[in-house]
C-alpha cells in the first residue's frame, strides 16, 4: 500500500480544520493527519501528541483512533 497525501487537493478541508482548532496550537502537520484520518478511517494515527490528538475529532465528531508511546 503506498500513501500519498497531497495538500494541494484538500485545501478547503484544511482551512475548515484550521478555523475549527483555531483556540489550539495545531499546526499543518496535525490538521493533515486529521484530514487523512477522515479519508483512512480504518487506520489510527501515530502520533506522540497524545493530548493534541485526544481533543481532535474526524468528520466533526468521531473519535481518532491513535497509537501512542505509553506514558511514563
């Protein structure tokens, strides 16, 4: 399987995710794992920002499915 995500075609959804986290320190790379997590829905995300991603949602309301380190 070979994933490719291309910013250039998800621009609006980008800019909806932007606004919608606009009161937390998000950044590109957080809104595009969002935005992947709504196209790949079978698939979590790694990710080692826990907390950012706990308070993330796809589609508006599902929960992300996140594979992390285990905490200390």
């Amino acid at each position: 399987m070979k994933l490719a995500f291309d910013c250039s075609g998800h621009f609006a959804q980008l800019e909806a995710l932007a606004a919608r986290y606009a009161d937390r320190q998000r950044d590109l790379a957080d809104l595009c794992l969002i935005r992947m997590s709504e196209l790949f829905p079978d698939h979590p995300v790694i990710t080692v920002d826990r907390e950012d991603f706990q308070g993330y949602r796809r589609n508006k309301r599902e929960v992300i499915p996140i594979i992390c380190p285990p905490e200390r």
